[in-house]
C-alpha cells in the first residue's frame, strides 16, 4: 500500500527527524523506508538486536512527543 503525505507533511517529518541522534535517525530510515527487520537494522548499524530494538523505540517514543507538541500535528487533531 501506498501512502502519500503533502510536502508540508514530509518538510515536518524532516525538521522532527533531524533531532534525533543520527543512529536513531538512521535506525528509523531503515525501518520505515527501506523495510527493514530490526535485525538488519542491528547488522547495517554493528549492534545488537536488542540495542537495535531499543534504539528504534526510543526513537520512536521521541518523534511521538515531538508530533503531539507541534502546532501543525496538534492542528490536524483538532480540525
């Protein structure tokens, strides 16, 4: 299934993104655009699976709260 996001999607997503530590970053590229299973993000990145895991649910956990802080996310909820 393809999803489509309007460039002002993709332009936040970019700006909340580039927050993060670059291996979180990475791991979360990994994940949602190449598909990749936590274990090959943990063999792309030389750790372990569940450092991988970790890091990817950190990451995660913090794009949540940045999402839920931000006026533009916070917008759309409400419209």
């Amino acid at each position: 299934m393809t999803v489509m996001f309007s460039v002002e999607d993709q332009s936040i997503a970019r700006s909340l993104s580039r927050q993060l530590r670059p291996k979180q970053r990475q791991a979360v590229t990994l994940r949602f655009w190449h598909d990749c299973s936590i274990l090959e993000i943990a063999r792309s990145l030389g750790i372990s699976w569940d450092e991988a895991d970790r890091m990817l649910k950190d990451a995660l956990a913090r794009l949540e709260e940045q999402c839920l802080a931000h006026p533009y996310f916070s917008r759309r909820r409400t419209a």
